[in-house]
C-alpha cells in the first residue's frame, strides 16, 4: 500500500510542477496589471492546438514547440493587452471579468470550429515510456515536463530578479502611480507583463501535451485549476504559484488513494477554502 | 423587445423557411416518381442533438447518421417523404426542452434524439404534452421509460438491459476461449451513464456467474486530467481483468496509463460503454488499443441494411470511416427508419395515429444486431442483443456471438511488450 | 404602496404598466416556443434579480450563485420525491437551505476581510465544492440524477406545480413582479442606503458608524433566499436534476450576464438583460440556420462577440443608456 501512496505522491508532483507553471502565467498577470484573467484556459487550450499543428505539420515534438509557441503567445498577449484588455485596467472587477468571459466564449468556440469536438493529441515516440527504481514506476514524459517546467520557471525568476524590465515590471505592480511618476511606460510593460504570462501559458500547455489530450471544451475547468493554485500559493508570488502547483498535485493524488478518486478535487476546493479562510494572502503571499 | 412584435417576426420567418426549406432529404426520395401518392405528404422529423458542448463529438456522429438516412430508407423501399429540421441543444438539458418547442412549433411531426439520458427525460415531457411521438435513437437511463408516457419509444438499451447482455457474453467468451480468470476490477466513470451502469452491475454482477470475485468498484470524475492514481489503485488489487464503464477520453487515457504502470491484467472489458472501439482510441493509442473488448449493441455485419448504410455513409462521408461511427449512427438511422416506417403504415402526420403507428411497429430489415424492432407497452424496444466486439489491428471487430463473428476471440490479451513495433 | 412608485416620471410609470400589460397577454399571442422562450427569460429576470442584491447593491461579487440554484432545487424536490412535500412548503426548506448555506459563505467571508475576487473564487470554490458532494450523494440520486416523477400533464395543479409551461410562466411571472417590488423597497429602505455606501467605499461606510459585517451578511443571505425559489422552480419545471448541471460553473456565469449587461445595481438591468440574451441566443441559431450555416459552435462565437461589444461600449450595461435615451429616469 505504502507503494501505492510512493507512486502516487510523486507522479502527482511532478504534474503539479507543470500546473505551477500554468498558474505562474495567471500569477504575473493579476500580480502586475490586477487583471483578473478568466480567459486562461481557453488560451491555454489554444496553445496546444498550437502545438498539435506544429507537430502535424513540422514533426515538432512539444518540447521543442515550446519556443515558437511561447513566443507567439507573447506577441497574442501583448496585442490583446494593448488592444482589448488596457482600457479596462482601471474598471471595476465585474467589468474584467464579463470581458474575459466573452473572450472565453469567443476564443473556445472558434477552437471547436477549427479544430472538431474530438480529444487530439501529439504522440511522441517515448510517450509510453516508463523509469522502474523498485517499487517506484515513473513515466519519461512526466519527468521531462516537470524538468522543463521547472527550466521556464527558473528563467522567469531570473528575468524578474536581474533585468531592467522585469524590475521595472515590479516596480509598476507594487505602485502603479509611483511607476508613472517617474516615467515608466507603464502600457507598454503592463503589454509585456501580460506577453510574458501569456509565454508561461503556451510552455505550459506544451508540456501539458506530452501528458493530457487537449479538447476545446477544457478551458474553463483549467481556469478554475489556476485560479486555486495562485490563490493558495498567493497572489502575486512566483514561487508561492509554483509550490502550490506542487501541493495541488499531490494532495489530489494522495486524496484519490486514500479516498473515492471521484471526489478528489473536493480535497483541491477544501483546501481553497482552507487557505482562504486562514491564510487569505496565501502561502508566501503578502496581505492583499 | 415585446414578446408578441417578436412572436410575429418568428412567424414570419417560419414561414419563409418552410417554403424555402421543403428541401433536401424530400428530394432524395421523391427520386422514384412513379409510386409517389399525388398528395404525397412529407413527415418532418425533429431531430435534437447536441452538436456543441461537451457532447459534441457524439451528437455530430449522429448527425452524420441522420444524414443519409433517407437514402437508406429509400433504398429500403419506404415510399414516403422525409424532411429533417435539426436543432443543436448545445449539451444543455435546459436547451433540449426549448429547442424540442422550437421543433414542434416549427411543424415537427415527430422527435429524434438526444443521445442523452437527461435531455431525453426533458424533451420527453415536451413531445407527451404536444402528442408528437419522441424515438429515442441513444439514451440509456432507465427512468424515462418508467414514465408512463404515451408518446416516448427508444430502441435502445436501458441500462440494465446494456449490462445484463455484456455480462451474459463475458461469460459466453471465458467458455469460448476455455479461460476462467479468477478476480475482477470495476472502474467507471462518476456522471449519469457511469451510474446507470454501476448501479446495473451492482444489481446483475452476483447472478450473472460469472465465477471471478469483484474485487473493488473504482469511480473517477468525468471531467479527471490523468488517470494515474485511479489506475494505481487498480493495478494494487491484483485483479485477473478489468471491467470498465467509460466515455471516449477517459478510455485513452486509462489504457495509456496502464502501459505506463505496465499492468498487464488477462484483458479489458467492457460491459456496455463507449470508448474503447472509438475511432480516436486507435488513432491515439495505436497498437495498444488492439484486443480490448467491448459488449455492446452493433451492427450485424451480416445484414443487408449495413451494407446500404456503409456504402451511403462511405459516399457522403469518405474521410471519416464508417467504423468510427457505427453505434451512433447506426441506432439514428434507426430511428429515423423507424419514423419512416411509422408513417407509412399511419398515412397521416398526426400524433396519435404515428403513435398507435409506432406501437405496432414490426421491422425486420434492419442495421443493428437483434431480434426485430418492436416496442412494448411502455415504448421500450427489448430485441436488441450485443455483440461481443474486439480490438483487432485498428478496429472493432464481432467475436461473439459465434454466427455473427467476423474473428474468433483472443483472450488472454498479449502484454503489452509483446506487440511487435 | 406610493413608496415604490416615488420619483417615477410619468412615462416610466407608463412604460412599466405597458410592459407589464402585454407580458400579461403574451402567453395568448405567441406560440408554444416562444412561450418556452418566454419562461427562460423570466427565470433569468428572476435569478438575476436574486443576484443582483448581492452585487449590484452591496457589491459582493459572487460567481456562484448555481450553489443556491441547485442547493433550492434539490431540497424542494427531495422533500416531494422523498416525503410526499408540496413545492410550496418545500420551498420553505429550501429557502432555509440556502440562506443557511448563504450565511455560512458570507460569515467566512466577511470575517475574515476576504473582498473583491478572493470572495468570488471562494463561492465558486464553495459551489463546485457542494457538486462534487452531490455526486456522491446516492440517496439523492448522485450523478446519475434526480427524477421527479412526472405526471398530470392535462391539468394545472398550481399546489403542487404540476401542469403546463403557462401555469409556470405566469407564477415566474409573479415572483419576478414580487422581486422587482421588492428590490424597489429595499433600495428606498436604509438597509438600501447603507448596502450603496459599503459598495461605493467599505472603509468609508465602517467610518461612518454603518455595521459593514452585518449589513454584508443581509445582503448575502437575502440573495441567496430569493435564488432559492429559482431552484424550486427549475425542479419543477425541468423535472430532472444533474449536479454537473445545476451547480455547473457556467450556470453561474449565466445567471450574472443579464444584470451586468442590462445594468447593474438598477432594477430594471437584470429585466432587460434576460430580455436581451435569451433571445439574442436563440435569435442568433435562426439567423444561422435562416443563412444556411450548421456549423455547431458559430452561433456562441457571434454571442460571444455581442457580449464583448456590450462590455467594451456600453461599460454600465443597456439599461441606464436606454433608460435616458427615453427619459424614464428617476428624478431626483
């Protein structure tokens, strides 16, 4: 049994990782431009369609789509912030949010039209492969996508940390009127706030390729997943998104062993609300 | 927006399509001239599926169906005049019940649909209140037939009858392959057709002996990213086989994982669900998708009827191989036949006489395996039989019954190491 | 009685009498679609109405108000599955359920200073919280579903709320009248004001004396009471029940669109919003299938862009440009 919980720990954690990285996207974008993004499914989803045409077309394997589909990602959220979401910074919540969600309607109904209602996915040649230590089972893709994630994660830090920009990025989230005191461009960095989270999101959903199918109809059940993650690990926070990613994917595995595995998320929202409720800043959040 | 300014212009606009519309399936048949009544009326089926949503991928097979079943009917021989109205409900239950409206206001003479056991109960209650008789081609909970309802006929399984066929041929396939595993595991998918089934196997399983114990019944969320741990906790029981209830994306990613764990039970059954005989679980899974079984209603390869149905669907649709589509469009075109047929015999389009029409149904030529389609007095056709399916080189072939077979069964499966390239 | 009608201009009285007039008569004019129609809108004007306490007027945002949808429905229909309860005491269950629930959410919430959207993730975590619960609830049904059984479909029996779409427009009809007195009389009240001054600025309200906590928990367990007849009469009108349905996420979404694109914070918004797209929905699904395309998923692109439109250029919603438009404002 304790093979069991061994097994299921570690696969959940290492899924958990690349959730992290999703929820990193969600992260900066409501950490710098206080957008509440509920579009972040849907373009998730978009991005592995992506990437499934790139390996169609290209036999690109997902981890090497990554790159191009970050990068178009970028340029799709810069325009949209600059375009669509910049005039409603400074609108009340209810506002953003009906915005995204005709986004959402939008962006998931065109993938249903382009793409058919079927599950696609891209079959790698070592998709089924698998490490034995003992007991211990873990699958290649698993372990890949975890590393990579934890690669894209350790280059966002490091953007934000030792950068000009991305300190400038930070500068604009922790005093916004301060930033255009003296002289950001504060559109254009919260354009390329918004592009940087929309990269993490397209690596993401690469990733997420290598282990799930992606269906049209997905987008809002992964917007959900990354709200919750954010939130517990705390707002703002890029390792908080990152270590709750982790927790949220263990804790679902481990709850799916000990308990009916139909209501594991139960165990997800529990521990939303738990944290909401004790810590609302989150886990290495600061007081909202 | 006043309700009466907007009645009128709806009005207006049906009207417009009727004239414009008498269309497309009506010109099919009225192909043969010579037996065509003077005042050959056209019977205009309703036909609700959900085309978007969640459902999506079924409700478009179905569609598919639905679209050369007038040719069908007319190769059969049926002398009347079809016209489909079609309405997507977007996989909404809510949508079912306003567009099963929109259908009959718009002169719908009889319901076809939903491939949706909650949908099905809410047009259902519309179809008794109007007298339009509803064909249910796909929904199996057996609550709607439970009813009492005057005007609701499915010709497909209730749940307990799906299950009650796959068990019975389980074990007809442990005595035609002289193999008698030991030990079973259920895992099933928690939404409305996952229960239906549980709640059949947990009624049938103890006097279907089948001579292995049920070791543990598994649930997983519909809607589940990854099947890791559900399938862990599966393979930790130690189970001779795996019985499953699935949809199509589950189905894929349970079969995945159970490479990746490297379980290797004596095989994978399925007692009555989609999923594993999907055309996206073979392009997905390749090799690995062979000698999985599956018991459910099919076609009988041997009739006519599937023959015209196969080489219709193979005109209209030739990217899209008939093989994927078999249950779905099969038991539509069914329905649609069934209409047809009700039609012929009422001469009349009104709802009492179709429906009178419709008890006395009696059809012989038909496409999916069974007795004759027939339905008793609450509406429910109890003819259908399955057939044992397996998984052989990239598609769902009949292994059971023996005089339908098109292979003979393999089971034991082969582990998957041992599967050539 | 003059309370709810103070301040009205004439016209606006006017309009409202007409209105009121022909939704009365409509049931006689329009086919049985349209009707169908009809009752959507009017359940929407109503969940919505609900709704709107909460956020238009106290500036709560809850993105889960399905959690009291289902939670009404399935508390009145198990009463009557289960015990034999007519609708109408089990909508007394019901409403007890709910505001319980309501309380419990808010009492949370607002303890522990949880605003803004902290407060709407943790209703909607809340709400998918109860329907994973549900669907391992087999006595009632689990996933697999609640049925009432369905019978006597000749005759209306308002008592129990058995009959034909027109018996449920009409009562729907009702409580949507019921609801917009009510909303009327509870803006005009203090319990009004003091909801506008936490909405506008909390820090301001508490400054002033006003009992934020309190007046915030009214605001959420009113709103949650009220949505709670939406769920009675969602079991008894569609006479199945599914957890993945009912307390989906996007019945949420739905729900708040009709206030926020007719007007939030008003009266008439939420009216006008269900008015607006129920039939822009279906509106749309003619238009397609009138131009010959059947392609599944064109109809909720272009309803997506309609919404998106609404949101960019009318950022208050269609009610207060409409309302100017035909100068049926309040005076002030």
């Amino acid at each position: 049994m304790s093979d069991l919980y061994l097994n299921a720990a570690v696969g959940g954690a290492l899924t958990g990782l690349v959730y992290g990285l999703m929820a990193l996207g969600l992260s900066v974008i409501f950490g710098v431009v206080r957008v509440v993004n509920f579009a972040h499914g849907e373009m998730m989803t978009g991005a592995m369609y992506g990437a499934i045409l790139l390996a169609q077309a290209f036999k690109l394997d997902p981890l090497v789509a990554m790159a191009p589909i970050a990068i178009g990602m970028f340029l799709l959220g810069y325009g949209l912030q600059r375009g669509l979401v910049n005039s409603f910074v400074q609108r009340p919540e209810h506002t953003q949010f009906m915005l995204m969600v005709a986004v959402a309607i939008i962006l998931t109904n065109s993938q249903l039209i382009a793409f058919g209602p079927n599950a696609r996915n891209v079959q790698v040649d070592y998709a089924l492969d698998s490490y034995q230590f003992g007991a211990l089972i873990i699958d290649k893709v698993r372990i890949f996508a975890a590393i990579a994630a934890l690669a894209v994660s350790g280059a966002l830090f490091a953007f934000f940390r030792f950068t000009l920009t991305g300190r400038a990025i930070r500068a604009c989230a922790d005093n916004y009127l301060g930033a255009q005191v003296v002289g950001l461009n504060v559109k254009h960095l919260y354009g390329l706030t918004f592009g940087i989270g929309a990269a993490c999101l397209g690596a993401a959903g690469c990733l997420l390729l290598l282990l799930l199918d992606v269906t049209p109809l997905q987008g809002p059940s992964y917007t959900l997943l990354a709200f919750i993650i954010v939130i517990v690990g705390g707002m703002g926070s890029l390792t908080g998104a990152l270590l709750s990613g982790l927790l949220v994917g263990v804790s679902e595995a481990l709850a799916g062993v000990a308990f009916d595995p139909s209501a594991k998320s139960m165990f997800t929202f529990a521990l939303l609300i738990l944290v909401l409720l004790f810590r609302p800043q989150g886990l290495l959040g600061r007081r909202p | 927006m006043m309700p009466s300014k907007d009645a009128a212009r709806g009005a207006k606009r049906r009207d417009f399509l009727k004239t414009a519309g008498a269309v497309t399936l009506g010109a099919a048949t009225l192909g043969a001239p010579a037996i065509v009544r003077a005042q050959a009326k056209t019977l205009n089926i309703g036909l609700l599926l959900p085309k978007s949503g969640t459902l999506a991928f079924l409700g478009q097979s179905c569609q598919k169906g639905a679209d050369i079943a007038a040719e069908v009917c007319a190769q059969l021989g049926y002398k009347v005049n079809i016209k489909l109205m079609s309405a997507d409900f977007e996989s909404n239950v809510d949508l079912s019940r306003a567009r099963a409206e929109k259908l009959i206001s718009e002169g719908a003479h009889m319901l076809v649909g939903p491939f949706d056991s909650g949908a099905a109960g809410a047009i259902a209650q519309v179809a008794e209140q109007k007298g339009v008789p509803f064909v249910i081609n796909i929904a199996a909970a057996p609550q709607i037939t439970e009813q009492g309802y005057k005007f609701v006929f499915r010709n497909f399984f209730t749940a307990g009858q799906l299950v009650g066929n796959g068990l019975k041929l389980m074990k007809e396939l442990f005595v035609a392959t002289k193999t008698q595993p030991k030990s079973a595991v259920y895992m099933h998918v928690n939404d409305t057709f996952g229960m239906a089934n549980k709640g059949a196997i947990d009624k049938l399983y103890p006097g279907a002996n089948l001579g292995m114990e049920l070791k543990a019944s598994i649930a997983y969320d519909p809607a589940a990213r990854d099947l890791s741990v559900e399938v862990a906790k599966a393979k930790a029981t130690g189970a001779d086989v795996l019985m499953v209830t699935t949809r199509i994306n589950d189905a894929i990613l349970l079969v995945r994982e159970m490479v990746k764990q490297r379980w290797e039970p004596m095989g994978i059954i399925n007692p009555g669900s989609p999923g594993l005989y999907e055309q996206q679980f073979f392009a997905t899974l390749g090799k690995y998708s062979d000698y999985c079984i599956t018991n459910v209603a099919w076609s009988d390869p041997k009739s006519a009827v599937t023959d015209m149905a196969k080489a219709a669907w193979a005109k209209k649709f030739p990217k899209d191989p008939w093989e994927g589509n078999i249950l779905n469009a099969g038991f539509t075109i069914e329905a649609i036949m069934i209409c047809a047929d009700a039609f012929q015999r009422a001469g009349s389009t009104d709802g009492k006489a179709l429906a009178d029409a419709l008890r006395k149904t009696k059809i012989e030529k038909k496409i999916m395996l069974g007795g004759p389609i027939e339905f008793d007095a609450k509406g429910q056709n109890n003819n259908i039989i399955s057939a044992c399916l397996q998984n052989r080189s990239g598609w769902a072939r009949v292994v059971l019954p023996s005089d339908k077979a098109e292979r003979p069964p393999i089971f034991p499966m082969p582990g998957w190491g041992n599967r050539g390239a | 009685m003059n309370m709810l009608f103070d301040g009205l201009p004439r016209r606006a009285l006017v309009a409202l009498g007409l209105f009121l007039a022909v939704l009365l008569v409509a049931p006689w004019l329009v086919n049985a679609y349209i009707l169908s129609l009809l009752v959507v809108v009017l359940y929407f004007a109503y969940a919505g109405q609900a709704w709107n306490v909460m956020m238009g007027f106290a500036g709560q945002l809850s993105l889960g108000h399905s959690l009291y949808v289902g939670l009404g429905a399935y508390a009145a229909a198990m009463m009557f599955t289960k015990f034999g309860v007519n609708p109408w005491v089990g909508l007394l269950v019901a409403v007890a359920t709910t505001t319980a629930m309501g309380a419990i959410i808010g009492f949370l919430a607002f303890r522990f200073g949880i605003g803004g959207v902290y407060f709407a993730i943790l209703t909607i975590a809340f709400s998918e919280f109860v329907r994973v619960g549900f669907d391992h609830w087999p006595w009632l049904g689990g996933s697999g579903g609640l049925f009432l059984p369905v019978a006597n479909l000749s005759s209306n029996d308002l008592l129990n709320l058995r009959g034909a779409p027109i018996m449920f427009y009409y009562v729907m009809l009702a409580m949507c009248v019921a609801a917009l007195g009510f909303c009327r009389w509870l803006l005009g009240s203090r319990l009004g004001y003091y909801w506008q001054a936490i909405r506008e600025n909390e820090d301001a309200a508490a400054a002033l004396g006003i009992p934020v906590f309190r007046y915030k928990m009214i605001a959420v367990m009113l709103s949650s009471a009220m949505t709670a007849f939406a769920g009675v009469f969602y079991a008894f009108y569609y006479n199945n029940l599914f957890p993945e349905q009912i307390f989906s996420m996007g019945r949420s979404i739905e729900i708040i669109l009709g206030p926020i694109i007719g007007g939030l914070g008003t009266l008439i918004g939420p009216i006008v919003g269900a008015f607006v797209l129920t039939p822009l929905a279906d509106g749309l699904s003619e238009l397609l299938q009138w131009a010959g395309i059947d392609v599944p998923g064109v109809k909720q692109v272009f309803y997506g862009i309609c919404l998106l439109l609404v949101v960019v250029f009318l950022p208050n919603g269609i009610w207060p440009m409409l309302a100017r438009r035909l100068g049926l404002e309040r005076e002030h």
